[in-house]
C-alpha cells in the first residue's frame, strides 16, 4: 500500500486495520390487522330484528326529523363573535358597521346552510373566512384557523 502522506510516518502511529463489520439490521413489525365484519347466522340475525322491534316505541303523528336539531341565528352570532371583542373594538367605527353587518349575513347564510339535510362544511368555513377578511392586516394562517374552529363549533350546534 502506498503511503499517502509522509508526515504520518513521522508522528510513530500504529496503523492498525479496522475489520469490515456489517451490522445487521431487522425492523421487526407486527403483522397487519384487518378488520373481519363479524359473520351471523341466519338465526342470529332474526333474533336481533326481533329485539328491535319489541324495544322500538310505538310511531306517533308529530313529525320528527332524526338527528336533527332547529340551530338559532343567535347561538350563530354568538360562535362568530367568539374571542374576537377585542379586534372589533380596534376596529374604526365605518369598519365596525361593515364588520357587524357581514356578520349578520354571515350568520344568515350559515343558519340556512344548517338547515338543509347535508351541510356543506367547506361553504361554511369560506363564509367565515369572507368574513373574517373585513379586519385589516389579518394573517391568512389566523382566518383558517378561526374559519376551522368556528365552523366546527357551529356544527356541533347541530348535534
């Protein structure tokens, strides 16, 4: 072998070689767990019908819809103005006026949204956002974030 650089030579340092070690390497990963629908008989099916239906009340007249629940424009306004008392009152009065207008129609647009039987989330988080772009100076990462709490907040009103 060669020598590379003579000044090594000069400091009296054993070479010594280093043996070629591969360390083995093994990820072991538990095996993947599917879920298995749980397979009833036919009895067992005919059995669990009939427990429901003796548990069921009798049906009454009154119309009912399932799951869903009358959500007031008030409890709305309330969800939007939520934490944001303090930017509203920094705002100049023209700004607040625009503010608290768009808000009402906001609130109006999200009522009738939640009215009908599929909610479209995605108008409701962009009805917010329009909103929220009323304050000056306002950072796009903070409309998204409130846009995304409020409208999670509205619809558990529905619930």
């Amino acid at each position: 072998m060669p020598e590379l650089n003579p000044k090594i030579d000069q400091l009296n340092v054993e070479k010594t070689e280093t043996p070629n070690i591969k360390p083995e390497l093994r990820i072991e990963r538990p095996p993947a767990r599917r879920f298995e629908f749980p397979k009833f008989k036919k009895e067992e099916k005919a059995q669990a019908s009939e427990k429901t239906a003796a548990a069921a009340p009798a049906v009454t007249d009154a119309p009912v819809a399932a799951g869903t629940k009358k959500v007031d424009i008030k409890q709305i306004e309330e969800v939007l103005s939520h934490d944001l008392e303090d930017i509203y009152f920094q705002l100049a009065p023209p700004l607040q006026m625009k503010f608290k207008k768009k808000g009402e129609e906001t609130a109006n647009e999200i009522k009738s949204l939640m009215e009908k039987t599929k909610v479209n989330v995605r108008k409701i988080a962009d009805l917010i956002i329009d909103w929220l772009r009323i304050i000056p100076g306002v950072n796009k990462f903070f409309l998204e974030q409130e846009s995304k709490l409020k409208t999670d907040e509205i619809l558990r009103l529905k619930d």
